[in-house]
C-alpha cells in the first residue's frame, strides 16, 4: 500500500462528512440506537460497530486503519501510552506459571511489569543479551509462552536479529512481541520479519509534537480482537478521539520529519565524533557500531536518537554540561520537534557515581527538527563551558 495513501487517505470516508479535509473529532462517550435488535447486536460484537468510546470510536478508527497499514499488520489497538500497550499485549499472551524471556534492560515500565507484578501471579522472566540470538534458544524452557525484544533499544541500541528470533519462536510455538519505537514503522517492519505483535510508543514520532502521550499495538486481526475483548477493554486504556486526532495529524508530516531529522542527525554526529571530549558514540547506522551489518539488514533509517560517552572523572562536570546547553532542553523521551539532553547520571545518586563505568558518563541526545548548526553551536558552547574541568 502506498505510504502516501495511507497517510493521506486510507479510513478518510470525507463524503461523510461534509468533504471536510481534516476529519472531524467524534467527541462523544456514547452512541444511541433506534432498534433493540441492534443495540443487542453492539453487545454480541462490540468489535465491529460503535457502542462505547471506551471501546471503538470513528476518529480512533480512521487512526487505526493507517497505524495498522503502517506497520504492514492486519490490525492494531491505539493506547493512552506506550506503558498500557505493552501491559496488554504482554498480559494477553501468559497465564499463571508462564515463563518469558526478554532481552535484558528492556523499557523501564516493561522491566517493573516483569519485576513487580508479574511475579505476583507466578510468571517468571529470563533476560538475555538479545545480541546473540542463541542466548534466545538457551533461556527457552517448556513454559515459555513469550519472547519480549526491542530493537533497537533507547540507549545503547541493541539489536535483535528479529527473523532469526521469530523463526526460532515458531518452533516453539512462542509469541514474540517487539518494542519498536526507535524507528518507527517507516524505518522498520518487524511483522515482515515474522514478529507476531509490534508495540511503539507513538508519543513520539507519529504525534512528533509533544502534545499527545499514546501507544500502538499491531498483529493479526485474530489477536488483536482477542486483546481487545479481554485485556483492552478491562484495563480502560484507549486513547480518547482528540488525541487520536493530534496523533492523525502527526502521521502527515512524519516522513518529512524524519527525513530532515535524519539528515540533521549525521551533521551532528560528524561534529561529535571529531570533539576530544567525545570517548565514545554509539548510533546503529553509524560504520563504527557493533551490529552495523545487521542494523543496515533490517532497519531502513535510524533517525535522530543518539548515545555519547563523554570524558568526565565526576558527575559534576556531566552535569554542568547539560545545563549549559542553551536551546537542547534537558528531559525524557524523544520524536518531537525539540531537541533533548539525557543524562544517565540523573538516575543514578551522586554518592554512587562511577567514572570508570562509562555508562554513568553516556548522554542520549535527541536530535529534532532545529537547524544543524544551531545544535552544533550550543553543544560546541556547553563543552567550553567544562573545558576547565577533568
């Protein structure tokens, strides 16, 4: 289906109403019926028709469709965050006993779901380095119901071979599940690749505005209408019409976006690679990262994410760096149209900072939509600004 298309025009029936070019915003909690027969028919199969915006609605619809199409997917469910959709699509697929096994250090709120409260029902977790596609075969047991990956992820940009997992997890008649917000579907298809369901956090490219939190779930029709009369509906976690409508929005410019946000990206990776305060970088499509074949294999872009370990022999000096930064603001997340400084030292207590791990040194910058020499400059300032520091 033509990218195109779906952006502009896949589930957009503008007919119905008024031609308008924008859909309308169906800001409505309910819907009413004439005939007792048909309101009887909502009950049977809220799936198919509009009952209970808690369930489906028409401008969640229209988003859906292109979400789905999109992904390469039969189907998806659009979430209020990137956090409920993974809870859904990882509570659907285990059961008391179960056991999955996810690639270590994954998103911080699926780690908590694995750590905390999975536990509780007595499904347990093995983490692996998903680098190495035998660790998968390895951690395998006769209850493993899931196989949890993300790839690339958001700070050191692992990848996982994902047709080699998939093939390995159809043997064993496992479901895999795939963090894909790092690229997007536009530099990514993890469902091509055999993955059965695909999750990213549509907060951040697709809405590209910082003005909408939501999450997507893609797979087969089959599963995602089970999904969605079970876990969906019970935890309450769709997204409400005027959020689906931002997030419709978004998807318009978004191969625009990352386009230019790509093109930045190199400039400034051209800039940090040539600093002495810059030890180390890491970018999947950069030549110099540790699965560059692979990243080249099955990613079409990376886009504006980015890790830099810099030198620095106390947290002081990292954090004197970030708060010189002028225009890059300094918080979490990605995908908007702003650029954003992490530093890992903010999650880990001054007393406990290590220089000789370098991760307590990496900072996750995020490359938006300003000028490259614009985000050169306030990087090029806040490293004078340590200069006099070790």
């Amino acid at each position: 289906m033509d990218l195109s298309y779906i952006l502009n025009e896949l589930g957009e029936d503008r007919d119905d109403y008024f031609r308008a070019v924008a859909p309308p915003i169906m800001q409505t909690s309910n819907f009413a019926f004439k005939k007792v027969a048909d309101l009887r028919s909502s009950f049977e199969d809220e799936y198919s028709t509009w009952l209970y915006s808690r369930g489906l609605n028409p401008t969640v619809e229209i988003l859906r469709k292109k979400l789905a199409a999109l992904d390469g997917a039969e189907d998806c469910l659009v979430f209020n965050s990137g956090a409920a959709a993974i809870f859904a699509g990882v509570l659907a697929n285990v059961k008391s006993g179960d056991h999955i096994v996810s690639v270590r250090n994954p998103y911080t709120w699926a780690q908590k779901m694995f750590d905390v409260i999975l536990p509780r029902f007595q499904v347990s977790v093995t983490y692996v380095d998903g680098t190495r596609t035998e660790n998968f075969a390895d951690a395998i047991r006769p209850n493993t119901t899931l196989i949890y990956l993300e790839s690339p992820n958001s700070w050191f940009y692992e990848l996982q071979d994902l047709k080699a997992i998939a093939t390995l997890a159809k043997q064993h008649h496992i479901i895999t599940i795939c963090d894909n917000s790092y690229c997007t579907p536009i530099f990514q298809r993890p469902v091509e690749s055999g993955i059965d369901l695909v999750l990213q956090s549509a907060t951040k490219y697709i809405g590209g505005h910082s003005d909408t939190v939501a999450g997507v779930l893609s797979g087969s029709r089959t599963m995602i209408e089970r999904i969605f009369n079970s876990e969906y509906m019970n935890i309450g976690s769709g997204i409400q019409p005027f959020n689906a409508w931002l997030l419709i929005r978004g998807l318009r410019t978004l191969p625009t976006r990352l386009e230019r946000i790509s093109r930045t990206t190199i400039e400034v990776i051209h800039f940090l690679k040539d600093h002495p305060r810059v030890e180390k970088l890491y970018f999947p499509l950069d030549p110099s990262f540790p699965q560059y074949e692979l990243a080249k294999q099955q990613m079409s872009g990376a886009c504006g994410l980015l890790t830099m370990i810099i030198k620095a022999e106390q947290s002081q000096t990292i954090e004197l760096f970030c708060e010189s930064l002028t225009h890059i603001l300094m918080a979490v997340s990605w995908g908007g149209h702003e650029s954003l400084i992490l530093p890992k030292c903010a999650g880990i207590k001054p007393e406990a900072f290590n220089a000789q791990d370098p991760t307590h040194r990496s900072l996750r910058l995020y490359v938006g939509l300003e000028d490259s020499d614009y985000l050169v400059a306030d990087i090029s300032s806040a490293f004078d600004a340590i200069s006099h520091l070790s």
